[in-house]
C-alpha cells in the first residue's frame, strides 16, 4: 500500500507511506505504548490511524482483501461520529 489517500468525507487526507514508517505507530505493540504522545500527533485522525497500522502489521488487508479507501473511509467516519457525542463521565470528574 502506496501513496496518498483522500476522502470525500471531511476531506482527511492519509499518506499511506508515512503512515507504514511512523515511529509512533512503530511502537503500537509495547505495553507502555505512549497513547496520548499519538492523539496530540495524529488529532482526530487518531483511531483510523491506529486501526490502520494494526491491520497493515497483522496482514488483515491482505488476508481479507480489506480495500484501503473504504477501510480508511469507514473508521473515519466513526472518527467523526464519536466527536459529536458528549461523554457522560467526562475524564476530569472521574479524576475528582
């Protein structure tokens, strides 16, 4: 998988080549994984960007023939649906 990929949806744009050689998603198997160093790197792109690497390292692509745009597409549309949903316990109250 090569290349630049972007979406018609909220116009995200995903260069497939930095998303393979990204040292943050590099490290997703750690047990320590820094997860908030990659939310201030990858913004609301966060769980397409994750979920891509994860697939790509695991050969789900391959294996189930999964087409790039439509995966990319999927889970940034949820990207995009979680944001318009207030949590019910914010993290700060929990911390309270």
């Amino acid at each position: 998988m090569h290349g630049v990929i972007v979406l018609d949806q909220g116009g995200a744009s995903y260069d497939l080549d930095k998303l393979q050689d990204y040292p943050l998603l590099n490290r997703i198997s750690e047990w320590d994984y820094p997860v908030f160093s990659l939310l201030e790197a990858a913004g609301t792109l966060i769980l397409s960007q994750l979920c891509f690497r994860v697939f790509a390292e695991v050969g789900l692509f391959e294996t189930f023939r999964i087409p790039t745009r439509q995966f990319l597409n999927y889970f940034h549309t949820l990207e995009l649906g979680y944001r318009n949903i207030p949590c019910k316990y914010p993290y700060e109250e929990i911390l309270a």
